[in-house]
C-alpha cells in the first residue's frame, strides 16, 4: 500500500464500509497515525461528480471543530481517490448499541447535543450538509468526546445507483436513517440532517432502529409514508420532552421541523439538561412517531389558548419572530406571576366559612348511630401465581362424607362433582348423592393458558413453519388468524404480539448478515472444506462472503462462498446476543437442522408462545436419558 500512497507506512486495515475501506497509517514526514480512507473505484467512474465531491471534501477539510474529524487532505494517486485524516481510537455508536442495547436518555441527549453543535458549525462556516449521519458515522474516542465522522464523504450516496446499493448488504443500517426528501431524491438543505438525526436519537433510547424491514425499496418506501412506534411505548420511562424533540426532528415535511440548527439547539440542550418542550402546533403536520403529539402527555403546555390580550403584552419587537414555545412560556410566566384576583378581604371570610362549613359537617358525621352493614362472605381470588396456588399434601386426606352414606373400606371423593366412588372389586356401582349446595370456585387457568389465549392448532401450524424456514407461510397464517372477526381483543392482542415475534424470527438470515458486517475485519471459527477453522471476515457484499484463513502452511488462503452454504451450525453461532425470544427462536430452528439437541434443548423454554411446542419437538427427536436406578 506504500507504494501506491507515498509518505505513509504501517498500514493496517480497520474498517470496510459501502463507499470506502479505512487504513490505519503511519504519516513519516509528520510522525503521527493517522486514519486513510480510500474510495471504492466503483463510486469514483464518474469524474464530474468525482471532483464535485473533492471540492465538498476540502470544503469540509477547512472546518475545525472539536467534534468534527479533522481532514487533513483529500487526494488522487494513479486513479485513487482518498482521505487523509485524524485517527480516531474508539468505537462507533452502532457498536455500542450492538454491544449494551439502548443508552439512557442522558447519555444520548449529551452525543446528539455535540453532534447538532458539529452539523451547526458545518451548515453555518462551509454551507455542508453530511447526508448520511447514522450511529456508524459517529464515534466516541478514548475519552467519550463525540466525534462525526464522514463529513462531505456522503456526497457519494448520491452517485450509487438504487440497484448498486440494494445489492450490497453494507448498506443496511445506512439507509434507515435518510429523510424521507432523499428518499425522494429531492433537494436538501440542513433540515434533512436533522430528520436524520432524530431518526439516530430514536435508534440510541429505545435500541430499536427505525424502519427495519428487509430491502432498501421498502424501507425507502416506509420512510415517506409510514410511522415507526412512539419511543414511550417501547421505553415508557422516557421523558414526554423527549419524545417531543424526537417527533419535531422526524417530521415528514422539512418545513415542519426546526428552522435551523440554532433553534433545534435550543431545544436539545433543554431536553439534555432535564427540562421539557412544548408540543408545537402546525396544522396538518405528519411526523414519523406514531401519535407522537399528543400521546403520553396529560396536560401539555401545547393545550394551552392564550387570550388574545396576554397574546398582545407577549408581541416580540418588530423584525423578531418568535416559537410556539417561546410564546407559551411567557404566557406561562405571566399566569403565575399575575396574583392580583379576588381581593383578600373578599377571599379570607370564604375561607373561613368553608372551614367551619366541612367542621359542621364532619361533627355531624360522627353524631350519627352505627349502621348495621350485611357484609357478604368472602369469596375466593382468581390467583395466577403458582407460587399462591394451594399444594395439594403428600397424602390425600380424605375429605367429609355426607351423614347417609355407608362406610366404606376405601373410596374417593369427585370434588365439585357430588360424587362419592366406592372402591369395589368391579361388582358395584358408584353410588351418587348431591351434598350441600356449595358456592361455585372461580376456575383457575394455569399461568400458560391465562397468559397467552392464543389457539394451539395456530402455534402448531406457524411452529411447523418456521421449522421448515418457511417463514413467508408462517407469516401469512398468523395474519390470517389475525384478520378473523370472531376474535376477541385480548386474543388480538396476543396475536399482533406473535406475528411481531414471527416477523422477527423470519429475519434469521438478516440477523447473519448483520453479524457478518459487524465482523469484518475480526477473526470468527467457521467450518471451511468440512474442517473448522479461524478465518478472517474480509467482505459481505450480497450474498456473497469473503473470507480469508491459514491453512498452516504456505500464504493465507481466501475463499468467497454464499450465505446459504453456511452450516446451520455456524449460523447458530453468528446470531449476536440471545437477548430476545425471536433471537432464541432462531437458534432453536438452527439447532434442531444440524442436530445439535442439546443445544435446541437448552433456548427452546425461551421462544415465548413457541416454548411448549419447541420442547416437545426437542424432546419428541431426542429424548433425555432416562436416569439410572441407584443399585439396591
């Protein structure tokens, strides 16, 4: 690599992405690592568009902002196109979120604060929008200072061909957080970084990224006209200013959201330093959250009418314009500093005779004879928890038998039926006598059955499904089941839970790949020729694996195959974090292919609905070994 980038040495491969692959560099003439990332020569055929986006590199180059990663230079060398810039040691958001699942509101609204002030400072000094900001794009070095990184390199986004891109699985993750004007290929301006944003703050507290579905066309299709969940139904201990923020950032139109990164500034900093926002009141405005303006919160400032004469003492000098929230907290301020009302010697007599009025009364009260209440029995809880449940004794106790039966040597009681059995050799019957009436006991469902109404043959035939990898059959008879009109709402609710539980099963192969991308460049033990060896992850483009790998002799070896080569096996190992009952689902069905009972034996109680039928399918292919008497 030397040769063809003079002045660098040490070159050391530490990332591979769509546009680039980044190098890890030793710079002579200055002594310093440094990081050079080198366009793919697919992205740099055009050269028009090629020096558009060098000259938006250098733009980019000239700013200097602490958490912006500087560009030291933008460079071509005999047809390579490349970045030299500072190296940062740390870890990407995405990463984190991979690794711990959804930060605090905190933490995120301390990243997101730095990143505005970064994006700021690019649309303010140069004009540049970044285009592609995603949890990839924004690191955290050594000492958790924030650093964005891409900036101007995202021009690029705009040369790849739709095809290009949903072919190339490295993209996933990227175009999730675009704003529905560049999913529409339209003209952006600062306010489509915010969308982005927005979408990157939504991904950091609720640990869900949005709009993941499974090609980038539905996902561009999703962005411009679909919501995602309210971040409070996911994480309801997030603040409703939060939400807020989130929701004005996410707007589908541009116009509706911030005006410029100043304003949006305002409110982030507020949301981070505990305080909330009010909901802003545009007419006709669609977000991306799902019922995002009004869900949640139980009196908002937003519901506020301010009188046309407090809306008169509030008017701003002339020139200035004014917010929504701005307007509502003076409005606010003025209410509670306006004590002037009722005047106190009107207010001090009302007082007292009211106190005197609820004394009155409650002397009263008392005075009056104890009323004779007829207070029924108590009658027995429906209780769910096993742990409550009457255990029935080591032996039976025989129960009180109605005066005019006959004793008996042996016999049995049928509680709840009336019943007294006879133990005979066969050659009487049951007699039969009604005792007492008794109250009915509430029936109790055990915690499975109460739990999950969901019909037995429905798992039974969705189970059968997925374990055949059928996952479009099993999806379509969950939503076949789910569009019954015999249903009742508990049981529609169950449903809606198992199709989600299904649809993310059905991602099995998604979830591979994902793991796959997040590994290139690490070691992983996968089975090559048959033979389990360490390889290195070199590329994931489509369907296709790159790996490289020592046969222990001679130079390392390297082999490209297709994901469905892959053992189920090494599948199994590549899911990530078994975190979640579609995850542990997904293993069971890849366990149960290569044979690995053991273990399917040890997630199948962990699959939600599909547990009972799981274990009995583990069981029914391997059973446990029976345990072996203890010799006499």
């Amino acid at each position: 690599m030397q040769n063809i980038i003079p002045g660098f040495d040490r070159f050391e491969q530490v990332g591979e992405g769509l546009f680039a692959v980044v190098w890890k560099a030793h710079q002579v003439s200055l002594d310093r690592t440094v990081a050079i990332k080198i366009i793919k020569p697919q992205f740099t055929s055009n050269i028009d568009e090629v020096r558009a986006f060098i000259n938006e590199a250098r733009s980019s180059a000239k700013l200097k902002h602490h958490n912006i990663i500087q560009v030291y230079d933008v460079a071509e060398q005999e047809g390579i196109y490349y970045f030299v810039m500072e190296y940062v040691a740390g870890s990407t958001v995405y990463k984190m979120l991979q690794d711990e699942g959804a930060m605090s509101e905190k933490k995120a609204m301390k990243i997101v604060s730095d990143v505005a002030d970064a994006l700021d400072e690019a649309w303010e000094k140069g004009s540049l929008i970044h285009r592609n900001i995603s949890p990839r794009n924004i690191m955290m070095d050594a000492d958790s200072s924030v650093k964005l990184a891409d900036l101007g390199l995202a021009k690029l986004a705009d040369f790849a061909s739709a095809s290009d891109q949903a072919s190339n699985t490295q993209f996933r993750g990227l175009y999730n957080y675009i704003s529905p004007e560049q999913a529409l290929r339209t003209k952006l301006d600062a306010r489509s970084d915010m969308y982005s944003l927005g979408a990157c703050l939504y991904h950091m507290v609720t640990g869900e990224m949005p709009f993941d579905v499974y090609t980038p066309s539905q996902i561009l299709n999703s962005i411009t006209k679909e919501t995602i969940p309210n971040p409070k139904d996911i994480k309801p201990q997030l603040s409703q200013g939060l939400v807020r923020l989130i929701s004005r950032l996410m707007m589908k139109d541009p116009k509706n959201r911030y005006r410029n990164w100043k304003e949006a500034i305002k409110d982030i900093k507020k949301i981070a330093a505990g305080h909330s926002i009010a909901a802003p009141q545009i007419p006709g405005a669609i977000s991306t959250i799902d019922g995002a303006m009004t869900k949640g919160a139980t009196a908002p400032l937003s519901n506020i009418r301010i009188p046309a004469s407090a809306a008169v003492r509030v008017q701003p000098s002339a020139g200035s314009a004014m917010s929504h929230t701005e307007i509502v907290e003076k409005y606010e301020k003025m209410k509670a500093s306006s004590g002037r009302g009722i005047p106190s010697f009107i207010r001090l007599p009302f007082w007292i005779g009211l106190s005197l009025f609820w004394a009155y009364l409650c002397v009263t009260m008392l005075s009056l004879p104890p009323f004779e209440y007829d207070i029924p029995k108590p009658f027995n809880s429906v209780i769910l928890d096993d742990s409550s449940r009457a255990k029935p004794p080591r032996t039976p106790a025989t129960p009180d038998r109605p005066k005019n039966l006959p004793e008996t040597p042996a016999s049995t009681y049928q509680p709840g039926t009336g019943t007294t059995t006879e133990k005979t050799n066969g050659d009487t019957k049951p007699e039969e006598k009604t005792p007492e009436k008794q109250p009915e006991k509430p029936v109790v469902e055990p915690p499975s059955v109460a739990a999950n109404k969901l019909d037995k043959d429905l798992v039974k035939a969705v189970a059968d499904s997925l374990m055949a990898e059928k996952f479009d059959k099993a999806l379509a008879v969950v939503k076949k089941a789910q569009e019954a009109t015999n249903v009742e709402a508990t049981v529609k609710a169950d449903i809606e839970s198992f199709k989600k539980l299904v649809t993310d099963v059905s991602k099995m192969n998604s979830a591979v790949e994902r793991y796959l991308v997040d590994s290139i460049g690490n070691e992983l033990i996968m089975k090559v020729g048959g033979v389990n060896r360490k390889v290195t992850v070199r590329a994931v483009i489509g369907n296709n694996i790159n790996i490289e790998y020592s046969t222990g002799a001679g130079p390392p070896q390297t082999s490209t195959f297709q994901m469905s080569a892959l053992e189920p096996l090494d599948k199994a190992k590549l899911l990530g974090k078994l975190n979640t009952p579609s995850k542990n689902a997904m293993k069971f069905i890849l366990c149960m292919k290569g044979k690995d009972y053991e273990g399917a034996r040890d997630v199948a109680g962990k699959c939600g609905p599909l547990s009972d039928l799981f274990r009995s399918e583990v069981e029914a292919k391997n059973p446990p070994p029976e345990p072996k008497e203890k010799p006499e």
